[in-house]
C-alpha cells in the first residue's frame, strides 16, 4: 500500500506507482470527495474518453415499465 505525507502547506504528493497506473498528468484537475471519514480522490476526465464505454451492453430489463 503506498502512503503519503501532509506537508506543512497541507500539500500531498500522490506516489508514482500509483500516478502511472492511474495515467494521471500534471495539472490535471481531481474530484475529492469526503465520505464516512474516508477522503477519495477522483480524476476528472474528458467526456471524450468516455466514446464506447457501453458499446455492446443490453439496454433491455433496465428499468421497469413504469418508471418511464
């Protein structure tokens, strides 16, 4: 599990294990989130990269009739 420091400027430097996996870029802007004393760190993302993401998925039975 990586870990990371508050600096006296309440700065926290994400670990590069971790900036790599997730392919995040300097400047890029992050969601943060506060939930049951857990803060969640969320990137934002482009709309673009989200082209296909459901390509291929079966829109029927998702809701009942009469929630339309």
């Amino acid at each position: 599990m990586a870990t990371a420091t508050i600096s006296s400027k309440f700065q926290v430097v994400i670990p590069k294990e971790i900036r790599e996996k997730l392919a995040l870029k300097s400047g890029q802007k992050m969601a943060m989130v506060v939930k049951g004393g857990v803060i969640y760190l969320i990137p934002e993302r482009p709309l673009e990269n989200f082209r296909g993401f459901l390509k291929g998925m079966d829109a029927k039975n998702l809701r009942d009739h009469e929630d339309r």
